[in-house]
C-alpha cells in the first residue's frame, strides 16, 4: 500500500507500471532470441530475429504509452474507446509492416516471427506480473453506503 491510503492512483499509472515490469524483460527474452538465431542459422536470421524483436517491443511499449498518456478520466466507457482506438492503431501499423516485409529477399521469416513470438509471450507474462504486484484498487472504499445499509 502506498503511504497516503487517501490518495488516488494518478489516471495512467497501471499502464506505466505495466511498461517498466515488461519493458526489460521481453526486450532480454528478444536479444536470447536474436543471438540464438544468430548462431544456428547465421548472421541473415539474427537480423531478421533483431527486427522481430523491435517491432513486437514497439508494438506493445507505443501501446502502453499512448494508453496511459490518452487516458485521464476514470470514465469506463472513454476507456474502452482510447484502448480500442489504440489497438486498431497498432494492428494497422503491423499490418503495414508485414505488407513493407513480406517480399525481402533477406527476412528470415520463421526468425522473425519466433522473435516476435517470444517477445510477445515474455511481454505478457510480465505486464500482468507487474499489474498484480502494484495492487491498484479496483473500487473506491471512501464511497458511501447506501441509506439502506449492506445487507
């Protein structure tokens, strides 16, 4: 808990502590998989694991950024429009990427597409990891009861 239990988590503070517990991790399991690849098939798969790994990390840290610049109001329904806005965004970019990508003669895609895979699974694991360990409440305990009472 933090030191003043009154205070109220600053709007966009789950996505910035879900950014700092990922961010480091999937950007390590990324460089594991660019020098794995580098080794057992060259230095063509390392750069295409390399390209892999920093489009899926920028895929997912341009996400968390914009969300927690976007959002500042604790409304759910604004919320749910920044992030689905948000997404499309992301999923258009990445499909440009593939569109720009698809015919180089030097991408090895199964080195691309592992790479970004396991980015992908680490950046999961450890947002949600960083998301449970910052503990944001999910309901405000200062609220007052109804005139009825709890029954």
């Amino acid at each position: 808990m933090s030191a003043n239990p009154t205070a109220a988590p600053q709007a966009g503070a789950p996505f910035g502590v879900m950014l700092r517990g990922a961010l480091v991790p999937s950007a390590v399991a990324g460089l594991v998989a660019v020098v794995a690849y580098a080794v057992l098939r060259g230095p063509a798969s390392g750069l295409s694991a390399l390209l892999g790994s920093v489009v899926a990390v920028g895929f997912f840290a341009t996400g968390m950024l914009l969300l927690s610049r976007l959002v500042r109001s604790a409304n759910p329904f604004a919320f749910l429009a920044v992030g689905m806005a948000v997404y499309l965004g992301q999923v258009l970019a990445l499909l440009l990427f593939m569109l720009a990508f698809r015919d180089r003669a030097w991408v090895d895609g199964p080195a691309l597409g592992i790479a970004a895979l396991v980015v992908t699974l680490a950046w999961q694991v450890f947002a949600i990891r960083a998301f449970r360990a910052a503990r944001f409440p999910v309901y405000d305990d200062a609220l007052p009861e109804p005139a009825g009472g709890r029954s």
